[in-house]
C-alpha cells in the first residue's frame, strides 16, 4: 500500500543530473494493462486545461510516485528544472470505481516508468503502449500552487505512436525549493511527488499496434 507523500530535499551527486529511469522489476513490468475497468464515463479533474479531442480515448490513469529534480549552480542562484523520474502503477479500476489509491499495490500494478530524456523532454515507457516521447503545451496551478506542482498537459511529438496526449492531474508535492542556500554547487535536489496521469491513445493506432505485435514486428 502506498504511503503518504512526504516533501523533502536532499543533495546527490552531480552524476544523476541527467535522471535515468526508474526500472522495475521483470516479473511486474512484463504484466499486461488491466482493462477490466471502462474508463468510458471517467471523466477529468476540472481545470483550464484543454480537454481532449474526441478521436482520442482513455486507456489508462497512471498512479506516478517519483521525485521532480532539481539542479542549484551556486548556494545563491534559484532552483532549475532538470526534469523527474518516477514509477507507474495502475490506478484505472480505483479511479474508475471512486476507491482510495492508497490501495493500489505496486507489484501487482507496475505499468512502466516515467523520466527525462533531457532536460525537457518527457519520456513514458508503459507496456502495451510503448515508450512515448512529450512535450507540454499548457499548465495549470494545481489548487495548492505552493505546495503542489502544476498540472500538465503533454503532447506525443511522434503521431506514429499509439499515446497521443497526457494529463498530469490531482499532482502532490514536488515543488522546488525557494533557494540554493545550503547546497553545494551542481547539487541535484529530489523533491518527491505524486501525481495522476490520464493516458490518451489513438484507437487505430493502437489496433495498428497490436496486429504489429501478432505478425512479430517491431512496434517502434
């Protein structure tokens, strides 16, 4: 069971500020999407977002747990952005069904991974789906601005792949801390984060995908 989300920051090395992804484990990450909830009726946390077109569908609501990082070039400079990394768990059926996310367990709904392919390019790696690779086109305040990060809406650069559009929603913690003071130089800082992301994907694409993967060929 997930526990509550704690903010914190601490220093590592300079090394991981290029985040590499989270891997989990073989056995969790070869587990199909379960889809024996309809996200049919699911509908969005209200926001300032543009909602999606209606070609695209819901395919998954991804709990995210991981950390936004930061990078501080001297004790006096401000916080950067240097991406986040993080892991996925299914949370489709607890959405879909009004039930606590706290019972989503991790090794029986490890959906993928979250990370930074540089600086500014978001990467998700979801079985079933593929690795996708975004780009934000709108934010939103989260309802606790100082506490929480911005809610997202990112955009696939690639239309050949089946995820056309995320959400991040419902966002706790992971706001970067208002000063370097107290940390070396080229210092990472970890803040860590949860969030929910709304998964949209092209139906024929996906249907695309899936007769790919039945004739053994590549799906990227």
């Amino acid at each position: 069971m997930h526990s509550s989300l704690f903010v914190a920051a601490f220093a590592i090395p300079l090394a991981l500020a290029a985040p590499a992804p989270y891997r989990l484990p073989g056995s969790s990450y070869r587990r199909q999407l379960n889809d024996s909830c309809s996200l049919a009726d699911v509908q969005q946390p209200s926001s300032t977002l543009t909602p999606p077109g209606d070609h695209n569908q819901l395919v998954l609501i991804a709990l995210g747990q991981g950390t936004q990082n930061y990078t501080c070039t001297n004790e006096t400079a401000t916080p950067a952005s240097i991406g986040a990394v993080a892991n996925l768990f299914n949370a489709s059926c607890a959405v879909a069904q009004k039930t606590s996310l706290g019972s989503v367990t991790e090794d029986a709904n490890a959906v993928g991974q979250h990370f930074f392919v540089d600086n500014t390019t978001p990467e998700f790696d979801i079985i079933g789906l593929g690795n996708t690779q975004l780009k934000k086109s709108e934010a939103a305040p989260a309802p606790d601005a100082a506490a929480d990060v911005p809610w997202l809406k990112l955009d696939a650069t690639n239309t050949n792949t089946a995820v056309r559009s995320i959400y991040r929603l419902n966002t706790k913690g992971g706001v970067a801390p208002t000063t370097c003071d107290g940390q070396a130089a080229g210092a990472v800082v970890q803040v860590p984060y949860e969030a929910q992301y709304y998964v949209y994907a092209c139906p024929d694409a996906m249907a695309a995908r899936r007769q790919r993967r039945s004739l053994g060929l590549p799906l990227n």
